[in-house]
C-alpha cells in the first residue's frame, strides 16, 4: 500500500522524518504533542529508508524529552494502516492524560526494564539531601513532644525502649511460639555492603535472595562518593549490557522484601553484601 500516500498523509499532519532509527531501518517521524509540554508523537512509517517500500505496518507512540534530552516511550506504540492513521494519531494525543506525573519535578512516569513505573527525569538520583533536613526536623520535634509529657509517659517510653535493645531474636534460645517465629522469619531485614569511594564496580542481580546474574565485562563503573545515608554516586564508564541507566543500582543497601534486587558488585577489592548490624 502506497508510500506516497503514507508519506503524504504524515506530512500533512504535521510530521517531519528523523535522519536516523537507532533500533531499525525504517523512517522515524515525530513532532509536538499539540498541548503536553516535552512529550513527542512518535511515529514509525514501516517504510524502509533504503528501499523506500512500505515493510509493515505504521506505528504510533508518545514519548516524554527528559533532562539530558533522552526520549522516554510514556505510552505503547500502537500499529494501524494508512486508512487508520490519523485516528490513532487522536487516540495517542488523547492518551497523554492518562500518563502518571511524577509529583516531584512534574515530568511523566514511564516503565523501566526493571518493570518499575518511574520518573522520565530520575529526579530521585538528586534526593539524598533533601531527605537528612526531613530527618533532622522529625527528630527535634519528637524531643520537643518528649519534653512535654508527663513522668509516667516517660517511664512508659523508656520501658519501651528498653524493650527495643533485647537480644536479637535470631540470637535467642528460649522457645517461642509459631506465629511470633513466624513473623520473625517475614521481617524485612536491611542488607548493606561496604561501598567507598574509588571501588571498581559492576552488578548482580538476585532474585528473593538466590544469585540470578553477573553484570561483569557487561557494566563497569567507579564510585565517585557515598553519602552519609547510603546513596552512592557512580560514573558508569561501560555499559553494553540491557539494562538502562535508571535501573542500575545507587544506594549501598536493599531491604530483603525487594523480590528482584540489582545491586553492586565490587570488582577491585572483596566485599560482602550482609544483613545490618
Ligand atoms: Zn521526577
């Protein structure tokens, strides 16, 4: 079915070709979503650049310009015909309503290869200090509450934080009963590795604590800080492997609830991930 025709009617909706597809040999076209600020009507023609015959059918597709001016695919490509080209065109434009906000920086979620819906921007790869003046607010003002209440609420919290310090349960010998072990066992515990500065780095991946997937000759970074909270900056230098930027790991620590877990692999000294102390 005509490529003249195709071509005509793209152009007609306003549509100008890229000079390149990064993943095929077809002609890419795109332009303004007509109210979504930095979102793209992404259309793949199925006409093949070097032949310049129709190859498959035409593709549609929104995509959101982040910060570093990647394009992040916001909604699925949907594929028509000529005939229905320029109602799926509608039906994308209209579709942008539906794509999720990020309530931080305000760009739309999109779907990672980890399967997690996450910000076009990776606004939270900037978080870390944001989060200790959080902290530090809560802290003062549980002390001021403290201060306020009466001898018997004192002795009652420190009742309870003496409670707290007890012995490990995984270190107790007395019996207890099965649903206490029970939910002893399901406690979500905070796994943490040794991560510094300089480290040669790659990834692993688990999957509900068993070894899945090594990241090495695939990925190799080196860390460049780690702060006080366990975010760690890295400069990935090498990456062939699948996984984009957004998913690599950044924090030195994962709790053991997470199901799939990508995190770090030092690579130039032995370091070991262990449940913290
Ligand atoms: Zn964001």
């Amino acid at each position: 079915m005509g490529v003249v025709q195709r071509k005509a009617m793209l152009k007609s909706e306003g549509f100008f070709p890229h000079k390149k597809n990064a993943k095929g040999t077809t002609i890419i076209y795109s332009r303004k979503h007509p109210t979504a600020k930095f979102v793209r009507v992404v259309i793949d023609s199925g006409i093949d650049s070097k032949t310049n015959k129709v190859v498959g059918k035409v593709g549609i597709k929104l995509c959101f310009v982040n910060r570093q001016k990647s394009w992040r695919e916001i909604t699925a490509q949907i594929f028509t015909t000529n005939t229905g080209l320029v109602k799926t065109i509608k039906a994308q434009e209209a579709a942008e309503k539906f794509v999720k906000t990020c309530k931080h920086c305000k760009a739309k979620k999109f779907t990672a290869k980890s399967g997690n819906v996450v910000c076009a921007n990776a606004c939270w790869t900037a978080w870390g200090g944001k989060k200790k003046s959080a902290n530090t607010t809560k802290k003062s003002s549980q002390k001021t509450t403290a201060q306020n209440i009466g001898p018997r609420e004192l002795r009652d919290q420190a009742r309870q934080k003496k409670s707290q310090k007890v012995t490990p349960k995984s270190q107790r010998t007395y019996p207890l009963n099965k649903t206490v072990q029970k939910k002893a066992q399901k406690k979500r515990q905070k796994i943490v590795a040794e991560i510094l500065p300089g480290d040669l780095v790659s990834i692993e991946r688990i999957e509900l604590d068993t070894f899945k997937e090594d990241y090495t000759g695939r990925i190799l970074g080196i860390v460049m800080s780690v702060t006080k909270e366990g975010r760690v900056n890295v400069n990935w230098t090498a990456n062939t492997s699948n996984l984009e930027s957004w998913d690599l790991p950044f924090t030195n620590h994962y709790a053991t609830d997470y199901r799939h877990v990508l995190r770090f692999k030092v690579l130039s000294r032995n370091v070991e991930w262990a449940e913290a102390a």
